[in-house]
C-alpha cells in the first residue's frame, strides 16, 4: 500500500542533484496518483483520502518549483495545472470536512442543537464540493497525467555550464532563499492577521523544501531543526483554520435569511473570533525574538552563512504564477 511519505528515502549527500530530483519527482507523483481516484470516488469512506491528496498535491507542486531548472518547460506547465486543479478541489472539499467535525463537537455539547442547522448546510456544501473533485481526478486521468508524470521524471536534465553539483552542495543553495522569504515574513508585525497568514505560506515553502532536501544534511536535520519548524507552522495553522472559519461564517450571516440563523452564526463568529484570538496571542508570546534567532542561527550554521545576516542573502523573485497559485491554495483570512 502507497504511503504519502513525507521524506525522500535512499537519496545520499554525495548523489547528483539530477538523480535526487528525478526519484523525488516519481515518489510524488506517485502519492497524487494513489490518492487522486480514493479522495474521487471513495471520499465517504475515509475523510484522509482527501486530506491526503492535497498534501500530496501540494508536495509534487513543491518538488517542481524546487527542481524547476531541471526541467522540461512545457511538460512542466501542464503538470502544474493538472495539480493546481486538482488541489483547489480536494482543498476547498477538506476546508469542509474540517469545519463539518468542529460543527459536529459543538452540536454535541450540552445545548449545542441549535447548531445543527449550520452543520446540516455545511455538510449539503461538502457534498456539492465532491462534484469538481472528481471531475478533476476524471480529467487528469483522461489526459494522461500518470504517463506524464513519468515523462518529466525522465526528462531531467543538468542544463548549467558549470559542472553538475552534488546533492549536498545544491541543497545549501535551493533552501537558503526560502529560508530568507520565510525569516522577512516573520519580520512583519505579527499582530496583523494577513502576516501571520503570510509567515504561515512561506514557511510551508521551507518545510516541504526540507522534506525534499533532508537526504543532503546529518540526522539533526529532520531530528532538530525540521521538528521546531513544524511546531511553528502547526501553530499558525491553527490560526488560519479559525480565521478561516470567521471569515466563512461571516459571509453566511450577511447571507442569512432570518434572524434565526443570523443569531446562530453570530454565536459561532464570536467562539472562533475568542478563540482565534487566544492562538494569536499564544503564538505571538511563543515567538519571541530569542527564540528566532535561535532558529535563524540554527538555519545560519546548517547553510554555512554568516548568523549576523537574515539568514539566506538575496530573497528569490518567485514568478507571478507561483505566487497565485499559492494564494489559491491558501484560503484568505480576515
């Protein structure tokens, strides 16, 4: 049985980037392609297959841009839209089963009826939103996205003048610019919601990286740095998931066509608003600025710059695409 792994297995410091892209390209496409026919057609069964594909999605969709100048352009383009719709479906479709077992806790606390009505619409919008997932999944196998795949796999390719580098000494350069984006992120003022919600996209960037890359570094890699930067990004995902909600059922209050159900949605704006409030508080004393520079140094040592700078030395322009696409996964919080 496939497994979407997060880790790259059987990739060396000494290997060629070429050979690390290439496996790291088959292993994920080949979870999108496990997962894309069960979130389509088995979705009721298990509510992760869903889940699952877009994470997978969104690690294939990383492991492109990360190998992007190994690539073929335009079989490159097309697979980047195969997933891109793909994961805006399974993405929208999960965004509803999260909220649907929230809904479903309250409703089964003491005098949570009144919240039935919500979940009830919550779970009709679910079922509506399996409809484009699996006409995604139809289209994508339609149009041969599993040949294709092993299509780009195969088409990598050292395009450089300058002689092919090993993994370890290519790794250092692909992370250090994400690295840099994610640490002017968390520079911002973090008690604006949208810079929390942008700290949050470009530390995903460094994370999936990191997954990519782990194969090139010791084991204090994935043991050490990469367990602390997952703690930072299950915080601030929490974060997003009820602004994410405030923002959902505020626009299902102006909405509302009584004043039973606006009453309802009120009650449910203002215990996600608490509670969004209480993480952003906790996050914000949680990241306090000792304890990123102490990950920044950490960053520092590993990529072998100077702890003095931001970390990485120019940010990189991303291309215009990349950056929709992100946002487009990324429901806005409000």
């Amino acid at each position: 049985m496939v497994r979407s792994s997060k880790w790259i297995k059987g990739t060396r410091p000494q290997h060629s980037i070429t050979r690390v892209a290439s496996r790291s390209l088959r292993k994920r496409f080949k979870a999108v392609w496990y997962y894309a026919p069960l979130a389509a057609k088995k979705w009721e069964e298990d509510i992760e297959h869903v889940h699952q594909l877009r994470v997978a999605t969104r690690r294939a969709r990383a492991a492109l841009h990360l190998f992007s100048d190994l690539l073929p352009r335009r079989q490159t383009r097309w697979m980047k839209r195969r997933l891109r719709e793909l994961r805006t479906a399974a993405g929208n479709a999960r965004d509803l089963d999260v909220l649907a077992l929230r809904l479903q806790c309250i409703a089964e606390e003491k005098d949570g009826r009144h919240v039935r009505p919500v979940l009830e619409h919550v779970v009709a919008l679910r079922r509506r939103a399996q409809k484009p997932l699996a006409a995604s999944y139809k289209k994508a196998r339609s149009k041969g996205f599993k040949k294709r795949s092993r299509a780009i796999s195969k088409a990598i390719r050292w395009k450089h003048k300058e002689q092919e580098p090993t993994f370890a000494e290519a790794a250092r350069g692909k992370l250090a610019p994400l690295v840099d984006k994610f640490f002017t992120a968390a520079a911002a003022d973090l008690s604006d919601i949208q810079a929390l919600h942008q700290m949050r996209i470009s530390g995903k960037q460094v994370r999936y990286a990191m997954e990519l890359l782990a194969g090139a570094f010791d084991e204090s890699f994935r043991r050490e740095l990469y367990v602390i930067f997952a703690e930072v990004q299950e915080m601030l995902g929490t974060i997003n998931d009820h602004a994410s909600a405030v923002t959902m059922f505020r626009e299902w209050r102006e909405r509302a066509d009584n004043n039973g159900s606006q009453a309802v949605l009120a009650e449910l704006i203002a215990k996600e608003k608490t509670q969004l409030d209480a993480e952003c508080q906790g996050f914000r004393d949680w990241w306090t600025t000792e304890r990123a520079r102490d990950l920044a140094d950490h960053f520092a040592m590993l990529l072998e710059l100077s702890s003095s700078s931001t970390v990485a030395s120019a940010p990189v322009e991303e291309p215009r695409e990349e950056k929709t696409e992100e946002m487009e996964a990324d429901s806005a919080v409000g």
